[in-house]
C-alpha cells in the first residue's frame, strides 16, 4: 500500500483516507432478501397484501431497507382455484439481520393464512439482487398458463430457494412468479385496511367523495367510478380485511386521492404497493390454437367465420377461424359490448384477447373474450331505388322490369342504384364496461401509456398506520 494511504480498521468499519476524500466501508455485510409469498386468502377471509401489509411494518423495526416499493403482482386471472384477483406479493429487502427476518415473515404466514378457510400459503427466501433470467420465464408463463404446484416445487428445488409450504402449497406458483417478474409497465394501488373489530361488516363510504376523486385525480387515478352506473369500484364486497383500493399511474396520485375520500370507519392504515395492474399483461400472449389448452390467456387473430348470435341469457357466441382452426368465443351480458358483437359479419378481421374456458357437457373449449379489436371489415352493397336528381326523393318501381319514375316530377329511370352499407361496428378496440373489467384489464385512459423505470424513493409515505 502507498505511503500516502493510511488505513485504519475497527470491528464494524473500514476506514481509507487519503487527499481526495474519506470512504467508509461497512465490513458486516447485508444480505439482499426477496421475499415472496401468495394464496394466503380464501374465499372467506383474510387477503394476501393484509399480509404484506403486517410484514413490512413488522420487519422495518428491524432496521431493514426497502429498495422498492412491495411487488403486488396479478397472475393469469382464468386459473380456476384462484380466489379473487390471483395477486402475489414481493418484497425486496437489505438487511444484516436475514435469519431473524425470516423467522418474523414465516411467524406471520402462519398466523394470518385463512389454511382452515382452504388458503394454501407458499413462501420463498431468494438472496440475491436480481434474480436469473428463468425466474423472470417462470413468471411469464405464470402469466398466461396453468403451471402446477409440482413444477413449482421443482424449480424450488434446482434454483436452491428456501421455500415454506402450507396446505397443499399451491402459493409457491405465485411466490416464485412475484420476485421473478419482470415490469414493462406499472402502475400503483393504495390499499387500505381495516381495523380487525370491523372484519366482515358492512363497508359505508361516501359516494359523492368517491366520484369526485375520479374527477379531480383523472387521468392519473383509474377504475375507481362508474359514471354510467352510479357505482362505487374502489371497495371490495367481501368479509377480508380491505376497505378500498385506488390505483393510479404514481405514488403520489393515489395517496393525495386517497385524501379525498370519506369514510365512517376509522381505518387501521394504507400500504402503495407497485402493481401490474391495468397493463393487459396477461393477453401479451398469443394463443397457439393448435394447442388449445384449457385456462390460457393470451390473445388470437382471425377471420369471423360463423355469424355472432345471441343465446340464453343474452350472452353472445361467434366463431373465429385462424389457421384452419375454428375458435368459438363467447361474450357475455355483463362486458355491455354484446350489442356490438353482434354487428360482426362473417370475413371481418379482429382480434380477440380472453381466457380458455374448459369443455363442458353443453360446450366445447370457448375463448371467454376479454376485448375486440376490428382490425378490417368487410364491404357490404345494397340496391336500392334510385334518387331523382331534380326533386331529390327516392323513384317509386314502374313494376317488373319496368324502370322506375319519380312519382313527382315524372322523371323517369332503368337502373337501380347501388349504394354501400354503412355499418354500425368501427375498425377500432372494444372493451368491456368499466365495472365489467378484471384487475389486469387496461383501461381505455392508458392506451399508449407505459411507465417504465421509476426511482424508489422511501421518503415517500407510502406506507401510513393511523
């Protein structure tokens, strides 16, 4: 070491001095700790961001630093053991306190999954920065497929990640999915809860406060007021620990509009959470039809090959052909497009993104259609009787093969006019009605939107407990 340096060590730093400046250089490592948990919720209680809701407040007296915002992230939506919104959490830590983290999260999965419900918890611990390049496939495929708790376990297992499984362990699926997936765009949800003495009671928020929100915070809230409707979106109807959620494009936009909004209940506190949600994320794929597998996302292009009708209940079914493949697809009452579904004619082009609904006795494998993008129309003609070009009114027939005569002016005429149909569907995108829209669903206001890197900032409050 050159004369000039000198260097002096004690059992927690080092310290180099020279000229320029003085580095310190902390000599007890920390270890970066990816948390990753899901299917924690049943049908009849609790929540999985509940949960992460009580981690982080748990760990951060442990003096962790976050490096981002906790990861809620949404799954292929069609899976059928799913319970509401198939949502995964992550949580990306630094600590020098890994074993002692671990013993808190595992403490409190234990004690907050609804197992007697049906929840079936997964846990994982990877400790690395960034995780291999096939967490990131895992997690596409978890996206758009059905991937089994066996595969789960398996690349558990070949990648050396600690994993903690209750009940049958389905949640190593999304626990794996959540650190490993990768954001091409994100936007953010402010959830907040309530206070465990008001679990499964009625949720009473003001309307008109909900509706205003939308108003002021547009276009950088979503999804959160159904002007056609009068309904509120934000609230969830069931007995979990939830009382609202917004999701918007920034931290800040959900936490100001969450300002905004009158309750009767004295909530327990808010956490933002960096979500996938309204990124149609899961319809990026495309469906192989020569494989059609039952619970599939993804999207299919093709020609309509069978005139849409409308069937019992006023849900609308039509067929699409796409490498001499048949594909029926189904639309139903509550999208609110039916009515324009069945504008289709047989030779339009479209695109359609949905989900894979398995066989059933009544009907075979049906793509449960999600959106609708006319891509090309078919040109239609109809002959119709000519237009007096003196009076302007419509000649009436002289009888067959007889020409035709204006019934005013006597002008008279041999040939029918041709005249293009003017159709009511447009070449543009259909989607659903706002309150018929999935938690991945992308809302009209962010076509053409993409958010891509955004510097994690812990100053911002974007976890509060009142």
């Amino acid at each position: 070491m050159p004369n000039s340096n000198l260097m002096f060590f004690n059992l927690n730093h080092a310290i180099t001095k020279n000229s320029k400046a003085i580095i310190i250089l902390d000599m007890k490592a920390k270890t970066i700790l990816n948390i990753g948990f899901d299917d924690t919720d049943s049908k009849k209680a609790m929540c999985t961001t509940f949960l992460a809701y009580k981690v982080v407040n748990s760990i951060k007296k442990e003096g962790v630093e976050f490096l981002d915002f906790p990861h809620l992230i949404r799954f292929n939506p069609n899976i059928p053991w799913k319970t509401r919104g198939n949502g995964a959490i992550s949580i990306s830590i630094r600590t020098n306190k890994p074993k002692k983290i671990k013993k808190i999260v595992k403490k409190l999965v234990t004690r907050y999954s609804d197992i007697k419900g049906g929840a079936n918890p997964g846990l994982v611990f990877y400790e690395k920065e960034k995780p291999e390049k096939n967490f990131s496939e895992f997690s596409e495929s978890a996206l758009c497929k059905l991937i089994s708790r066996k595969n789960a376990k398996n690349f558990a297992s070949k990648n050396k990640i600690e994993t903690l499984s209750l009940g049958n362990g389905q949640g190593i699926v999304g626990a794996i999915g959540a650190i490993g997936y990768k954001f091409n765009d994100h936007t953010f949800e402010l959830l907040t809860y309530r206070t465990k003495s008001q679990f499964g009671k009625k949720r009473e928020i003001d309307k008109e406060s909900v509706r205003l929100m939308q108003e002021k915070t547009f276009p950088f809230t979503f999804n959160s007021y159904d002007t056609n409707k009068n309904k509120i979106l934000i609230t969830p109807h069931g007995p979990d620990p939830v009382f609202y959620g917004i999701r918007g494009e920034n931290p800040k936009s959900v936490i100001n509009a969450s300002r905004l909004i009158e309750t009767k209940e004295k909530l327990e506190g808010y956490m933002t959470f960096k979500t996938n949600q309204g990124t149609s994320d899961h319809l990026k794929n495309e469906i192989d039809v020569n494989d059609f597998k039952p619970f599939t996302s993804g999207t299919i292009k093709g020609i309509v090959s069978e005139k849409p009708c409308m069937k019992q209940g006023k849900h609308v079914f039509f067929s699409i052909k796409t490498n001499n493949r048949e594909i029926l697809c189904a639309v139903y009452r509550p999208t609110k497009i039916t009515s324009t579904v069945m504008e289709l004619k047989q030779g339009d082009k479209i695109l359609v993104g949905g989900g894979v609904r398995k066989a059933s006795k009544k009907h075979k494998r049906i793509l449960n259609v999600e959106f609708i993008k006319v891509l090309k129309l078919v040109t239609e003609f109809k002959l119709v009787n000519p237009l007096c070009t003196k009076c302007k009114k419509r000649m009436k027939s002289k009888g067959k093969n007889q020409g035709y005569q204006c019934v005013k002016c006597g002008k008279k005429t041999k040939n029918k006019k041709i005249l293009k149909v003017n159709r009511d569907i447009k070449q543009k995108l259909y989607l659903p009605d706002i309150s018929a829209h999935r938690h991945l669903t992308r809302p009209m206001q962010r076509m053409g939107i993409s958010n891509k890197i955004r510097k994690f900032d812990n100053r911002t409050r974007w976890i509060q407990v009142f």
